[in-house]
C-alpha cells in the first residue's frame, strides 16, 4: 500500500506541475529559461524530488 500511495502522490504532482508548466506562455517560459521541450522532464524532475 506504501508504494501505491507514494506513487499516486508523485504521479499527482507530476500532472500539477505540467498544468502549470504549459499554462505559462511563451514569454514567461523564456523569462524562467525554460524551453517548451523540457517541460515534460522538468515535471518529472519535480515529482520525483518532491
């Protein structure tokens, strides 16, 4: 049961930080130094180290 939740958990996370990082537009991702194309990895990166 512990891993099912930490992985829900994670998986919530990950889904949450990629809304908010494809909410953002054009202009803000450049202003992070985010490119469009990492922002799969850096929700991934975000769930797995939160």
């Amino acid at each position: 049961m512990t891993e099912t939740l930490r992985r829900w958990r994670s998986d919530r996370r990950y889904r949450a930080t990629l809304r908010e990082l494809r909410g953002l537009t054009a202009r803000q991702l450049t202003e992070l130094g985010i490119r469009p194309v990492e922002i799969q990895r850096l929700a991934r990166e975000a769930a797995r180290f939160s």
